[in-house]
C-alpha cells in the first residue's frame, strides 16, 4: 500500500510519523535519528513541546550524516495558543523555524481553536487565579487569513488545524481561500470520531491521529489531559489480532488507522519500539480483524484528551 497521503495542496504526507509530545530535549534529537534510520520521513513537534531545537538537531544530525536532502523530511510544528492574534502567527511561525533551524517547514497546524492571553511569548499556558486565561475574542478566521499568508510567504508548504470541531472546521472551509489541509485530533481504535471522519473526507482534509496507542505514556501526568488513560494495548481483541497476524498490538493498532488512510503519529524515545512503530508495511489486517476493530469505538465516552476538564 502506499506509505503517504496525496493533501489538497497537493503535497504528499508520510502516513506515519514520529510524534515528539513529551518528549524532553536531552531525548528527541536521538529520538528522531533513530526515526529517520528507521526509516520515518514525518517528525511532529509544536511550539509548545518545548523541544524545537533538539528536534531540528535531530534532523539536521541525520541529514549531515546520510547525505540527504531536506527535502524528503516532512516537518510538522504548530502555532501555539498564545500567537492568535493579529501578527501573532508570523511571528510564531518564524520562532519555530528558527528554532528548528529550517527555511520552512511542511505542514503548520492551528494548535487549538481557542487563543490565550499570555504576559510574553514565553507563556505558553497563562494562568490567573488558578485558572487558564482564555481569549474568549479568539476569531478564527482572522487566525486563518494569517496561515494563508504563510503559505504564500512560503513559510509553511501545507497548512491544517488541530483539534478543532466539526462546526469549527466548517466555519474556516466557508470562507478559506486555501482550505485547511490536515485537522490532527486525538483518535484511536477506542475513538475513532466517525462524523469527523466523514467530514473530512468530504472536504478532502486528511486526519493525522494523535495518541493512535492511546497515549500510554501520559501514566505519569493524567492531569494534562482532564481525561482517561485508555488501555488499548491490553485490549482482548486488540491482542487477539496481534497474535493471528504474529505482530505487537501496537503495530495492530497503528495499521488499523493507516489501512483506512489515516496519518498516525505514535510517541517514542526508545530506538526499538521506534522502528517496531513503523514495522506496519509488511502485514494487512482482513476485513474481518478491521470490523471487529471498528466494533471497539466507544464513542465520546472513548474520548482521553478532555480539554474541557482544564482550568479556565
């Protein structure tokens, strides 16, 4: 099968990608060499990761070294919460690149529908009186003429949202000229979010899924996402494919998502379990193992990352 997704813009998007979410600067430059030896050609990162510079060490480490081109990495960042303002995301964009040592990267995403007033550039989630101080004038669409801008500056190849609703995402395709690319939300086998699913491919919008494992290493801060740890790993069925088809669960459930034309982007910092992420070519699951996997959706309830359980 194919190992990218052609984009409305026309670039093409490796289906799956190394996510670098916590992910500490002192473990992703390894990290993403170990990806792009491994033979990843999609990195995601954002502004808010706080790891920019180890992640474009990275990939600058790997292109010294093998001789390639920048040109055959496809570099995601995001504009964070506190640039959606008016020049804010020009300027937010620029920091990354600079922080990312890159002339532009491939794909720039909206991090979130709503913006945050923060005292500098540096204060990524502002706090007053114990709660987030949400700009509750957030325009989505002036946001939006400003990633247009991007594109045509030639700063950003491709530009998309991330976690945006439905109705979100209609409002900003209404009025686009260059419509949203990508939306990257939160999916997996226990959420798979059929009507956003539906939306998109009807508005030829790909979906990159975060947390396509269901984010198991968040075991140690639960508090960052307001929501449930969901145990897909351990999953009967899940396990039952992995040993009919003689792979990891993990691998079962990242190409569960790439079989249906979904980008996936697991998280990792381990060499090992880096490449086993990407082992998913060699193996198609039946139709089947694909409807017993479909049968796991939980709907809402399935849902982990509860950005409305956050202070504010």
């Amino acid at each position: 099968m194919e190992k990218t997704v052609t984009l409305s813009c026309g670039g093409h998007m490796p289906l799956v990608g190394l996510g670098c979410w916590q992910s500490s600067p002192d473990q992703v430059t390894q990290a993403v060499e170990a990806a792009l030896d491994a033979g990843y050609r999609h990195i995601d990162t954002a502004y808010i990761y706080l790891n920019e510079e180890a992640v474009g060490a990275g990939i600058r480490n790997w292109l010294e070294k093998t001789g390639k081109s920048r040109g055959e990495i496809f570099v995601v960042t995001k504009l964070p919460m506190n640039g959606m303002h008016e020049g804010g995301v020009e300027r937010f964009l620029k920091k990354s690149l600079e922080k990312l040592q890159l002339g532009y990267v491939d794909l720039y995403l909206v991090h979130g529908p709503v913006g945050v007033i923060g005292k500098d550039d540096n204060d990524i989630f502002p706090m007053v009186d114990g709660k987030l101080n949400v700009d509750f004038g957030t325009d989505h669409i002036a946001v939006w003429k400003e990633m247009e801008k991007m594109k045509t500056l030639g700063l950003a190849r491709s530009i998309g949202v991330s976690n945006f609703s439905v109705k979100q995402l209609r409002k900003i395709c209404a009025v686009a000229k260059v419509p949203p690319s990508v939306q990257q939300v939160e999916l997996h086998a226990y959420f798979q979010q059929p009507d956003m699913q539906e939306f998109c491919k009807s508005h030829n919008i790909a979906i990159t899924a975060y947390a396509p494992l269901g984010s198991p290493g968040r075991k140690g801060v639960p508090t960052l996402s307001g929501g449930h740890i969901p145990e897909l790993l351990e999953d009967p069925v899940v396990r039952l494919v992995a040993e009919r088809q003689g792979v990891t669960a993990a691998q079962v459930l990242l190409r569960f998502l790439v079989q249906q034309g979904l980008i996936a982007i697991p998280k990792s910092v381990t060499p090992s379990r880096i490449a086993a992420n990407f082992d998913v070519w060699n193996f198609s699951l039946t139709d089947t193992e694909m409807a017993a996997l479909r049968s796991l959706d939980k709907g809402p309830s399935g849902r982990s990352f509860v950005f409305a359980n956050r202070p504010g």
